[in-house]
C-alpha cells in the first residue's frame, strides 16, 4: 500500500490507567455486559464512542496490575524527545505531536502501512526513555490505542488542528523536533 502527501496516520495512546475502559469520558474498549460477555471494541471513525459504563470502568480497575501514571512535564519532554528521535531515525515524519500527562497524539507519514507497528515503536521507544529516566523499568502506556489513517489534504490538516488545540499539552513535536511547553493552559 503506498500513500501520497495527502495521507497521514493519527496515532493516539493513554498513560497506564488513567483511561480506563468503561471511561465517563468515553472510550473505545470492549464494555462488559451483564451476562459477564465484552461488546466488542468499537474504533471506526464516523462511530461515537462507547459512553462511560461503571461496571466496565471498576472491573478494569480492580484488573489494573501497576501504579496509574500522571506525566510530569520533564516526563512529557522526555517522550516527546524520544517519539521524535524514533521518526527521524526512520526517516518518518512528524507533522505535530503533543504529550498530556495522561496521553499521547502523533500526526505522521511516510511511515508506511502498518499502524500497529509504527505504534509500538513509538511507544515502546518512549517507554525506555522514560524508564531509563526513572532508574527502573515501569509501565509508562496502556497496551493499544488508536491508530487512524487520515486520508486527503483536509483530513491531514485538520488531524494536525486537532492534536495542536489540545488542552494541557505538556510537551509538543513539530516538524521532527520537540519542544517543552512552560504553561500547560491551552
């Protein structure tokens, strides 16, 4: 599969915990019915997310097996850091990144067909960054996430818009290069 100037994947990941299944927030993880059964994960674009469902929230909770993660800023500048030394060493390109403390957006392309992949690089990158920051090996993401193929011109700038309108970016990638942000208020 190739893809033209006018294709970009949207990348998306959560800090362990801190995005649950189950989410009043909404999510796209599988709900777990009444019968004990999941509803199958839903994360097609045009699809609504799943709404917040307790049952579904407090059994991930009580499944969760390490400490909830809350990015710092220094956290966030380090990921940022790694997240965009991965794409050049890749020769990948970042057109804009922002670090939450409690998630991660990446708008990139010339990265090829296979999101999953270009997604567990990315994190598992950062992951070793920021574990090698900590002096231990911890659990930094949330396995998964969403990886959405943008497909022409306005899609690509508005997924762009999208993850640079974020509020409380941390840390943020444009171009490749990361920079910290000093005040967290947009």
């Amino acid at each position: 599969m190739e893809f033209d100037d006018s294709f970009a994947w949207l990348i998306t990941w959560t800090a362990y915990g801190t995005w649950l299944p189950g989410d009043p927030r909404g999510n796209v993880s599988p709900i777990l019915l009444p019968d004990g059964r999941y509803e199958k994960r839903i994360n097609t674009p045009g699809i609504e997310w799943a709404r917040g469902d307790e049952r579904t929230r407090d059994r991930a909770r009580a499944l969760q097996q390490f400490e909830t993660v809350y990015l710092s800023r220094d956290d966030a500048h380090a990921a940022a850091a790694a997240i965009a030394e991965a794409a050049t060493a890749r020769n990948w390109s970042i057109l804009r990144g922002a670090v939450m403390a409690i998630h991660v957006h990446v708008v990139l392309r010339d990265a090829g067909a296979d999101s999953s992949a270009i997604s567990r690089i990315l994190k598992g990158i950062s992951q070793a960054r920021l574990s090698e920051r900590a002096g231990s090996s911890r659990r930094w993401w949330t396995h998964g996430g969403s990886e959405r193929g943008l497909r022409g011109a306005k899609a690509v700038a508005d997924g762009v818009e999208y993850v640079a309108n974020q509020e409380y970016i941390l840390a943020e990638i444009i171009e490749n290069r990361s920079r910290r942000i000093e005040s967290a208020g947009r």
